[in-house]
C-alpha cells in the first residue's frame, strides 16, 4: 500500500548555459518544497551535468524537459531531448582525448558515482532520455508536500513599502500686522470738502 501518491515536477526549457543555473534553482526549490534538502545538491549536480550534456551534444535542438519524480523511497532524476544517440561514459584512463586534468568528459562518470543508479533509454524514434536515481531520506516520506512552518529567526524581514515624500512645505505670504492704536477714541475724520 502506498501511503501518499507520487509528487511529480516537470520543467521544459532550452539547454543553454543561462537556463542551467535557472533549472538547478528550480530543483533546489522543488526538493525543498517535498522536504528533501539532503538531496538538493546531488539533484543540483547532477541535473546540471545532464543538461550540459544536452548543450555540448545533442542535436538538432537544444530543448529538453527535466523531469523529478519521487515515488516511495527513490527520487528519479530524468532529461529528455532530441537527440536519439544514447551516451556513453568515458574511461578517462583509457580515453586518449581526455587529459588527466581535463574539466570535461567526466560529466557521466560523476553522475554514475554520486547516484544510486543511472541510465539511458530511447525515447521514440528522435530521442532519448538520461536519468538517475537518489535514495529518499525517510523522514520526506512521512511528510506532506507543503512548506514547513518558519520560526522567528527564520521569518522573512518585513518588505519595506514605498515611502512617499513627505509634502513640500507651501511659504504662506506674511500674515499683515495690524497696529493696534491706544485704547483711546479715534480721532474724528476731517472732512477734505471745506465747510
């Protein structure tokens, strides 16, 4: 009896350089999210060396869909693209075109030693799939997918909310200063037409 259903993630993209790092987020999120953070740097690793694989190797496009799935006890790792020549992991102590410190052709090989299990299937007649499988910590079993609850320290600090200007001061005209005459009477007025 399976004691929750299969959580499922599906990204499709284009395998260039900038999109990589972008995916490797998206996973790292993904694991987070179904409380897999053990897993989030093996995932992270290995999804990239597969999707730079797609960028170096495959033809005729670069657009392929990764693909996370974690069922009971195991996450699977997959990439699908176009391209229907299945790979092959270099022997780099037997490769002639790889030099001993070489920083590429060991993409496989990592990929081989970091996981459970790895491999390559067709897909249809115009392409293939590459996939690995981690080991699922127990705990992410028994928990939903859901976000878990932060403390305190872990709150996000307050998002800070525009701050309108404070209004310009308006320079009011002098209010006139009325002279007050003694407390005596006035004066009479003089009459200017002669009387």
């Amino acid at each position: 009896m399976i004691s929750h259903p299969s959580r499922h993630c599906t990204v499709e993209l284009q395998a260039l350089p900038s999109r990589i790092g972008q995916v490797r987020r998206i996973v790292s999120a993904q694991l987070r999210y179904w409380h897999l953070d053990p897993l989030i740097d093996r995932a992270a690793l290995g999804v990239t060396e597969l999707l730079s694989n797609v960028h170096r190797h495959a033809r005729p496009d670069k657009l392929c869909t990764v693909e996370l799935e974690l069922l009971l006890d195991r996450l699977t790792v997959s990439v699908r693209d176009h391209d229907p020549r299945l790979p092959a992991v270099a022997d780099v102590a037997d490769a002639a075109d790889v030099a001993p410190l070489s920083t590429c052709g060991r993409g496989l090989a990592m990929v081989a030693a970091m996981s459970e299990s790895w491999g390559a299937r067709p897909d249809g007649d115009n392409g293939k799939v590459v996939w690995f499988t981690l080991p699922a910590p127990s705990t992410a079993r028994l928990q939903p997918a859901r976000p878990r609850r932060r403390t305190a320290e872990q709150q996000p600090a307050p998002r800070l909310t525009e701050v309108q200007p404070a209004p310009t001061p308006v320079a009011l005209a002098p209010t006139p200063v009325v002279a007050h005459a003694s407390a005596a009477a006035p004066a009479p007025a003089r009459s200017a037409v002669p009387g």
